[in-house]
C-alpha cells in the first residue's frame, strides 16, 4: 500500500506542469463505518459473528491537479483514526477464564482519486482508490493477539461545487466506499500452550457511506 502511495505522489507532482491550476483544502466528512466480521476458532471451527456501526465526524487534507475542462487527479489525506468498533465479554474455558476485549481503528488513511465535472452545472463525478491500515487493540484470555492489516478500498460518488471569484470553492459531496475484505491470523500469547494454543482467525468486511463538506482554494 504504502509503495502505492508513494508511487502515486511521485505522479501527481511530476504531472503537475501539465494541469492548468493546483487545488488545496481542507474538508469534514460526516461517516458511517460498518464493520461485519466473522471469528473462526481453530480448536473447534467455532464461528462467532458480529456487527458494528461507527458514525464519526472525519477530517482530511486534499490536494489536486486541475486541467482546463475542470477535470481534476488529487489525493485526500486523513491526519488522524477513525474507530471500527469495540467489545468485551468473557471466556467459557476454565483455563483461560477471564475477560475479553478487542477495538479496532482505520488509520493511515489515504485516497486517490479523480474528479469529473458534469457539464456547467457545478456537479461532479468523483471515484478512486482508498488506502489504510486497520489497528487492532486486544485483551484475551487466552493470550491470543491480533496483528494490523493493511487495506484497499473503491470509492465513489457525486457531488456540488461551487467557485468564487478569488478562487474559494465549496464542496458537498456523498460518497461510498467497499474496503476489499480483511483476514487477521491470531498469533499465539503468553497465556497460550499445548491444547489451549488456540490461533483465532478473524476476517472482517468494511464499508462507509461518508457527507463530506470542503472549503478549498485554487491557485
């Protein structure tokens, strides 16, 4: 993911001589992040199924490259996380009795994207490739630790601009986004030996429905 990013920058700054302006801008996305996953135990192919809705308030950084006909290659950036869902509960085995507790988050987030606009009227057609890492937090009774994944996602979506004349713009937009799905192998801990070695896996699917506000500018 991370060579992706990379690669994909290294683009957008050596194409920039070919676009006619550069946008930059700030923007809040108001996102339902729906988390369903499926834990599988290895020692008896138990599965456990779940499912979280986060709706968290997201800020981002965007920077794009704009061509004369308005159409526009940028990269939208996520400074910060954004939570997929948290839980507690407990374990049945003797052995390993004790709580649980497992949270993950959506960090390094980053989309690439383009931009098309929609006659004069000020509407748009946006679609890209998102990027992140999911984070895992756990505490288990049986010492069992989940590792981070990264994870690649489609986006897109429709929105309305509208341009001053000092080169202010505002955008609303909606968009969807279908991460590609997610498998965590549990690694064994150190409450975990012989039979009671059980290596969990989880595998998860996400996705965000997302009303983003932007206050940009041109240059």
């Amino acid at each position: 993911m991370k060579k992706i990013l990379l690669m994909t920058v290294t683009f957008l700054f050596v194409s920039a001589n070919a676009f006619a302006g550069v946008n930059i801008g700030i923007s809040g996305a108001f996102t339902s992040l729906n988390t369903d996953g499926t834990e599988t135990t290895k020692s008896s192919g138990e599965k456990n199924t779940a499912s979280k809705n986060e709706t968290v308030i997201v800020p981002s950084l965007f920077l794009e490259f704009q061509a004369d006909n308005g159409m526009a290659i940028g990269i939208d950036i996520v400074p910060g996380e954004a939570k997929l869902g948290s839980g507690t509960g407990s374990d049945d085995d003797a052995e390993t009795s004790g709580a649980n507790k497992a949270s993950a988050e959506l960090t390094s987030h980053n989309t690439v994207y383009a931009l098309i606009p929609v006659g004069g009227t000020g509407v748009y057609v946006k679609g890209g490739v998102a990027m992140a890492t999911v984070d895992t937090t756990e505490t288990l009774a049986t010492g069992t630790t989940y590792g981070n994944e990264d994870v690649d996602g489609l986006m897109f979506g429709v929105g309305f601009q509208r341009s001053g004349d000092n080169g202010l713009f505002f955008r609303a937009e909606g968009t969807y986004t279908d991460y590609d799905d997610v498998k965590f192998n549990g690694s064994f801990g150190g409450n975990a030996s012989g039979d009671d070695a059980v290596r969990n896996v989880v595998d998860a699917d996400i996705d965000a429905l997302a009303l983003r506000i932007s206050l940009g500018k041109s240059f």
